[in-house]
C-alpha cells in the first residue's frame, strides 16, 4: 500500500484528490496539510511513499519547499501539483528536484499514473513537459530573459505583473518589503526592464501567468 500524504491549503482540492486516490486498493491518502512548515514536520516524523504538493502554498511556495525535502531526503518521490498550465512553471519545478509536474486539471487517470510511476523512482514526465525540457538543449534558451532568474525572483516577477503592492507580495510570501524590493531591483536589472510597466507585458506576453 503506498502512503501519500497532500499538502495543499485548497480544501476542496484535498477532498478530491483523496477520493480519487482513496477508490484504489493499492493508494491511500494517510496524512494531509496545508502549508510547507507542516509537511516538513510531518515527513521528518513519518514514512510516506509520495507527496503530492501544492505549488501555490501560503508563505512558501511549492518549489521552495521541494528545496527542504531534497535537503531530507533526496529521493522521497514529490508531485507537483498546480492550477497553473505545465509550461508555465513544470521546467523549473522538474529542475528543482520534483519527480512529476501535473496541472489540477489533469485527469484522474493521468494522477494515478503518476502516483504509481514515481512511487517507483522514476520521474512521470508529461508530453508537454518532455517537448520543453527538449527545448533546454537549444543553446539559446539559457539566454531567455526570464530563466536568469531564481525562482523566488520569478514568483516576485509574476506577482508584481498581477499588481500585487510590494507590501501585499511581503506579507503573501512571508518576507520583509525591504526584501521585496530588493528582489524587485534584481529582476529589473537582470531582466534589462525600467518599471513594473515594461515587467507586466513581458511577463504576459509570455503567457507566464493565467
């Protein structure tokens, strides 16, 4: 029987994966949380067979989180799970260590999959996610403006292009708005951008936000 534990704020959403996952003999849903700081005290104190995380958690996103478990246990399979289309974000949540990148709007069947997969060691990687990662090979795609970023500057990014205040983008992600503004320097300069203005179209130019 493999042990998941779901670590996503969403009730709703925790409620559905369970049932999905719950109607297999061989899956069970055993633990679920809703924030980062929660699941890693859950897994230093437990066995679990996958995690299936949110990408959106309060505070901390996924992808940070994922950095913390790879610290305790670099081979512990994680699915990342994300309202956001998987090209937006899939490559840099595989990069970081994750063994599979679903949208919520994947399949149950496609879920399971996955889960099983994984569970194995090995890595679930979509159509999508597979053509993308082909992409990185090409010498040039080191060179897209946005990919110079880390991913606490890419999320700053995007939230500062929703129009997201500095001290609203603080308080989300649990950080001072000293250090908002530090990221928000770093990104302009990297970026080669003069305002929020000229950050805003090319974040959604690029279809990096929904």
């Amino acid at each position: 029987m493999l042990r998941i534990i779901i670590a996503d704020d969403h009730q709703v959403i925790r409620e559905g994966v369970k049932r999905i996952i719950n109607s297999e003999i061989d899956i069970k849903v055993v633990a679920e949380v809703e924030t980062g700081e929660a699941l890693l005290n859950k897994i230093s104190n437990n066995k679990f067979d996958v995690i299936i995380l949110d990408i959106g958690l309060p505070g901390r996103s996924g992808i940070e989180v994922l950095s913390d478990i790879r610290k305790f246990d670099p081979k512990l399979p994680v699915l990342i799970f994300s309202m956001q289309p998987e090209e937006r974000v899939a490559i840099r949540a595989i990069k970081a260590g994750a063994n599979a990148y679903l949208s919520k709007e994947a399949p149950a069947e496609e879920l399971l999959k996955a889960i099983r997969t994984i569970s194995t060691g090995r890595k679930y990687i979509t159509p999508t996610i597979a053509e993308k990662l082909a992409e990185t090979i090409d010498d040039n795609f080191s060179e897209t403006p946005h990919n110079r970023l880390s991913n606490r500057e890419f999320e700053v990014m995007c939230l500062i292009a929703r129009g997201k205040s500095v001290k609203e983008i603080a308080e989300s992600k649990s950080i001072s708005v000293n250090t908002v503004n530090t990221y928000r320097a770093r990104i302009l300069t990297k970026m080669n951008f003069n305002n929020n203005m000229e950050l805003a179209y090319y974040v959604i130019q690029n279809k990096l936000i929904a």
